[in-house]
C-alpha cells in the first residue's frame, strides 16, 4: 500500500508549503510531518516526502541521513535522548545511561522488546543550567525536557512514562 498523509497531516503540509520560497526549503518541516505521521522516516517515507515536494529523492535522503533527529529506524513510544555533551558529560549523564540501561533493559541505541522504549545519546539539548538531563520524544510527536536528573528523579520519570504509554500509538505499526 502507498504511503499517504492523513487529511490533517496533509492539511499542515499543505500549509507549510505556503510559508516557503520552494518546496526544497520546505523539506526539513515535512520530513518532521512525515516522522510524525509514520512513526519513523523510512526509505520509502523520503521517497513519498521527495515525491510531494517534487524534488530528487537523494536530496530527501541526504538530509534524512544528516540530521539526528529523524529516526531511520522505528523506536519506542518514548523515545529517551540524553544529552552527552560536555556539561552533561561533567554532570552525570552517562552515569544516567548505566542506570537507564539497567531500568530499562536496553543498550545504548537499542529499544526495548516490547516497544516501549528507545534509548540513544544526543548531541547538546541547550539546557546546561540543568545539567543532566534528556528529552523524551513520544510516539504522538510531543516532546519533553527533563532536567536536573539523579538516578532517583529518572526513576520518578520512567513511572511517568510508564503511566503514558498506553495513550500513545506503536510506532513500529505506523507504516
């Protein structure tokens, strides 16, 4: 089955395409629709983004592949990204990695068997006021920062998280 955006999916790229001199300068704010709407950015979702705004789909792959931010594989419905630059670093971060693997029963860059969650290390999150901490991309598309983290507080968290998964779509069945 052809990929194909959701009418309020399409509505948004449609209105996105009005904000912009070109559809190429449109490509990063459509791959986050995409990413959105499908769960993760495939090979066959850079080629439908590609086809929509009419460009060469190696323009679409190139970026895709660039930015750290689209998921070319698909991930949990939390999606935990700690950051590990430098402040972080100092902080505690990867101190907060041990513990999230152990909790979560995942390595670095895995996600966890039932699909719940997705552990990976980002570059600066631009919160190193409070360092540590990690954002949580879920499956719905809304993002959150969670700062000042001990093993303690991460624990609060993932029961947090834990109450919010069922609310949430399964990425890996999106597309």
């Amino acid at each position: 089955m052809a990929l194909q955006f959701s009418e309020e999916a399409e509505a948004e790229f449609q209105e996105l395409l009005t904000r912009y001199p070109n559809t190429l300068a449109a490509m990063l704010p459509a791959l986050f629709i995409a990413q959105r709407e499908f769960g993760w950015v495939s090979v066959e979702v850079m080629d439908y983004v590609a086809e929509r705004l009419d460009v060469h789909p190696t323009r679409v792959l190139n970026a895709a592949t660039f930015y750290t931010m689209f998921n070319k594989q698909p991930v949990g419905k939390c999606h935990i990204q700690v950051c590990t630059t430098l402040t972080c670093a100092i902080r505690g971060a990867y101190e907060l990695i041990d513990h999230l693997e152990e909790k979560l029963g995942v390595r670095l860059g895995e996600t966890s068997a039932d699909g719940h969650y997705t552990l990976t290390e980002a570059e600066c999150l631009a919160s190193c006021g409070t360092a540590p901490m990690f954002q949580v991309t879920y499956s719905d598309g809304e993002i959150e920062y969670f700062e000042n983290l001990s093993p303690d507080r991460v624990d609060e968290v993932l029961e947090e998280l834990n109450a919010k998964l069922k609310d949430l779509p399964n990425p890996r069945e999106m597309h």
